[in-house]
C-alpha cells in the first residue's frame, strides 16, 4: 500500500478503537499528539526502507535511514512482523516514558494510538500480492485472501479506486454511525 493509503488506514483503525472502546477524559494536546503518533504508526513499519516517506519528513532522515535499514533487514521482514510490532512498542513505549518529564500529555493514549497505525499497517499490507511476513523470522509471507491473484497491487487501481475511496467511506459511515458519541468526545477535549 502507498503511504497516504497507510496514514487512512492507521485514522480509520483508530476510529473503529474510539467507536468500540469507551476512551478517558483527555486533553486536547494529548488528542493532537495521539493522532500524530497514529500517523507516524501507520508508516513506521516502512522504515526498512531507505526511501520510506518517513524519513523525507524529518531532519536528518537521509543518514537515519542508512544506519536504520541494514538493522531491519530488507523489506517487509522484521518489521512486518508480530516480533517486529512488539519491538516497536517495546522502543516506542522507551522513548515516550523518557519525554513524560517535558511533553504534559498522556503517554499510555499516545503509546496506544502509536500502535494502533503499526498494526493497521500490517493488516493493509496483508492485503497486498506480497504479503507479510507475520511469523518472522520463519520465511512465509501471509496474505489475504490466499490467493494472491486476488490481492491488491501496491498503487495499483484497486488500491487507489477501491481500498483508499473504502476506507474514507468506512470512517463517514463510523462518523455517521457514532455521531453523538464523536461530538460528545470532541466537547469533552480541553
């Protein structure tokens, strides 16, 4: 999958969390900083690439990415993998502890949606003709549905005719669907 289809699956997988789990009071700034950690959740699993969209956001990506990628390995290996989803939230979870005593927001809501966009990741690229490497290190990539005729190509028409134009269709529906419950967690943010 592309990287705007991941940023919309990582939203749309959060949303489909706030429409089922009843979430805590929280302040605004935590709900900004949740939505960007779900963000860059949604594309970290790519960071084994040196290409990945990541890294031509933030300063100093270009040499980030030449020390990250021979650690992960060639794409979709390590982190595209439930041992790679535990390390990133182990990693992740190190990082956001150690800001807690500058950045005032709640870490437990910004770790939870991190991980959310790392899962919503993996579960997109299922669904593409390669597949995931679930079970790393064991070499079998898993797709579905098993037929990988049937899967989607990455930018391909389907991904951009069907799977992106679904999942803004999905979250209007959720919207619709929970209105109430969406403008009463909006008023709630201070």
């Amino acid at each position: 999958m592309t990287g705007r289809t991941h940023d919309l699956a990582a939203f749309t997988a959060m949303t489909i969390v706030l429409s089922a789990v009843p979430v805590p009071h929280i302040s605004l700034g935590t709900a900004l900083v949740a939505v960007g950690a779900n963000m860059v959740g949604g594309l970290a699993p790519d960071l084994d690439q040196p290409s990945a969209k990541l890294y031509s956001n933030i300063r100093g990506g270009t040499i980030l990415s030449k020390i990250i990628d021979p650690l992960l390995g060639s794409h979709r290996l390590l982190s595209h993998s439930i041992l790679g989803v535990a390390l990133f939230g182990f990693v992740s979870k190190m990082l956001l502890d150690a800001s807690t005593s500058f950045i005032i927001v709640n870490m437990e809501i910004v770790w939870w949606a991190f991980m959310i966009g790392v899962v919503s990741h993996l579960i997109m690229d299922t669904l593409t003709k390669e597949g995931v490497p679930w079970l790393f290190p064991i070499p079998i990539h898993f797709g579905f549905p098993p037929l990988r005729f049937f899967r989607v190509k990455t930018g391909g028409f389907i991904e951009k005719s069907l799977v992106f134009p679904g999942l803004i269709l999905l979250n209007g529906y959720l919207f619709f669907v929970n209105y109430t419950m969406f403008v009463q967690f909006f008023k709630s943010l201070e």
